[in-house]
C-alpha cells in the first residue's frame, strides 16, 4: 500500500513536464483522531522541496485504501516547517495531533 503512495506522490510532485520525476521521500505521517484521515508529508531530494498531501481512508471497496483529499497539482515548500504551516492552515484537526 505504501508503495501506492509513494508512486501517486511521486506522479503528482514531478516538475512541470519532466519526465525523469524525482526521488520522494515520505517523511512524517499524521492521522487524525478518528482514524479516517491523514496528512503525508514528503520530500523530493533532487530539488529540496517539501509538501504534503491529505488523504481519506475509504473501507468501503473491496480493497481498502486511502484516497487523495485533492487532486492535481501539490504546493511545493522551502522546508519542512513551511509545509506543517501550510498543513495546519489548510486542516483543521491537524492541530490537536502535531501543537
């Protein structure tokens, strides 16, 4: 499953229009209290860019995984810390996991 993740990471945080994508590096995950979300945060090593990405756990398939909050293109941040900011900004319960 965590290769799933990595791979759509990967596809979605590759630079405009280049092919030869990156290495992403998962490196903290937070879940909320209920269980049913998280936020992965990553890192790309061969430009230093930070994000994160929340997702939905769906049990409802077959197979059970977690599905992207959003699609599309993922804001890119200097740091680690820039990207907890924009996280915490943009996902309420974020706060009561990581003060």
């Amino acid at each position: 499953m965590f290769f799933k993740l990595f791979a759509l990471i990967e596809k979605m945080v590759r630079g405009k229009g280049d092919e030869g994508g990156g290495t992403v590096l998962l490196v903290k995950t937070a879940h909320s209290p209920d269980g049913k979300h998280r936020v992965c945060f990553f890192h790309r090593k061969e430009d230093g860019v930070y994000g994160f990405r929340e997702e939905l756990y769906d049990d409802k398939c077959m197979e059970a995984h977690w599905i992207p909050m959003r699609h599309g293109h993922i804001e890119e941040y200097a740091s680690m810390d820039e990207a907890v900011v924009a996280a915490r900004a943009q996902v309420p319960w974020l706060h009561g996991v990581m003060p």
